[in-house]
C-alpha cells in the first residue's frame, strides 16, 4: 500500500482560490496541487535548493522509504537553517 502524498495546498492554491472568488466552502481536495514532488527523508540542502529552484516551488513535502509522508520541508525553513533565524 503506498501513501504517497495525492496533494498539497499552499498558499498559492489559497491565493488563486481568492483571486477567482471561490466560496470558502470549497474543498481542499477539490483545489489542492495535484502530482506532487517528493524529497526522502535523507535529501541534502543542496539538492533541495536545486529542487526549488528548477521546479518554482516552495514547499515539498517529506517521505519516508515507504512513501509515508513525515513532514513539509519549506523554502523559508531552509533560509532559517542557512541565515540562523
């Protein structure tokens, strides 16, 4: 049984949502970003930069070796880590 991840909403799914006035009753499965990129839980910061900037995305979530999902690594965890915020 695989549980990859089957979406994800971020804040650009909310803020098209918002720019085409969808009631706030819609579903997030209905509007959630389809076919979503997934890192192992032993990417490096690196291949994680590199992953952000060839895709444009900012947030990626993280699995496991059986593609159980453990957590959401984002672009802006990475410039704490990097700047020591």
């Amino acid at each position: 049984m695989i549980n990859r991840p089957k979406g994800i909403f971020t804040e650009r799914d909310a803020i098209r949502c918002i720019a085409v006035d969808k009631s706030l009753d819609i579903m997030l499965e209905d509007e959630m970003t389809r076919n979503v990129i997934t890192v192992r839980n032993d990417v490096s910061l690196r291949e994680l930069r590199a992953l952000y900037s060839s895709k444009g995305i900012r947030h990626i979530p993280v699995v496991d070796e059986h593609d159980h999902l453990e957590g959401i690594v984002s672009i802006r965890a990475i410039f704490d880590e990097i700047l020591g915020c």
